[in-house]
C-alpha cells in the first residue's frame, strides 16, 4: 500500500489520544493504515512566529492533511489576534490549502462544529475515526 505524506491537524489539548491512536495504527502491521506522519511534535516555544514557521515547514512537505474535528476543533484560542485565525487548526488548514495539500476530515461526532477553514474547502470526510472510513476518505481526498 502507498504512503501518503500526512500532516494531521487536531486540538492538542483535548484529541491527542486520536493522533497517538493514528501512530499506533500506522506501526501495527496488522492494520491496513499507513502514512508518513509529517506532523509536528510539541513545539517548545511560546513565540508564535516560531510555531508558525515549524508548522508550515511541516505542512509544506506533506501532501495531505488530516483534520481531526473534535469538540473544540473550532474555538476560539486566546492567542487568536497573533494567529490571525480563529486557532490553530484554522491556520493550519489555511497553510495546508496554499500549499496544494489534499484535505481530509474526520468528525469525531456529526455535532461537532467544523473549522471555519475547512467550510468550502473540498475535503474528503469521514464521519467516524475509524480505519476503514480514514483509509477510505484518504483514498478519495
């Protein structure tokens, strides 16, 4: 099976456990899922200028970016003005589009509100975080 080049966007804070499920996947050969994880790790900084230029290098080489869209996936961050978003996965998503990337987003339940980024942006949806409808809308994206 092909590797795509992925770099996955999702709340740090509140879905971290679903990246960390994605790398367990991705290792276990058991498992039909494989990607090249272009994420970034935690960045150690609080300068934003430095986030930003890590995250879009991140971006910039991957060819397909994996939302995850948690409850909080569209909240407003308390550094929103220095961002020049809504948040950190709306920047993401905006770097991610500029650079051509391929999107695809995973609702972690049909309620949660979508990054604003992500409206309009023709991504391929999975409505569950499941490995076979991850596969399947990476294939499609």
């Amino acid at each position: 099976m092909f590797k795509q080049d992925v770099f996955v966007s999702f709340d740090y804070e509140n879905d971290k456990h679903y990246k960390r499920l994605l790398e367990a996947w991705n290792s276990n050969p058991k498992f039909r899922f494989v990607f090249n994880d272009g994420s970034s790790g935690e960045i150690q900084t609080s300068d934003i200028g430095r986030v930003k230029a890590s995250l879009t290098a991140k971006i910039n080489q991957a060819t397909h970016t994996l939302v995850i869209v948690g409850k909080e996936a569209n909240k407003q961050h308390k550094d929103h003005l220095q961002i020049g978003f809504k948040n950190w996965i709306n920047f993401e998503i905006h770097q991610s589009k500029k650079n051509g990337n391929k999107l695809v987003a995973i609702k972690l339940d049909r309620t949660y509100e979508s990054p604003d980024e992500l409206l309009g942006a023709n991504a391929s949806w999975a409505m569950a975080f499941e490995e076979a409808t991850i596969i399947n809308a990476l294939s499609r994206a």
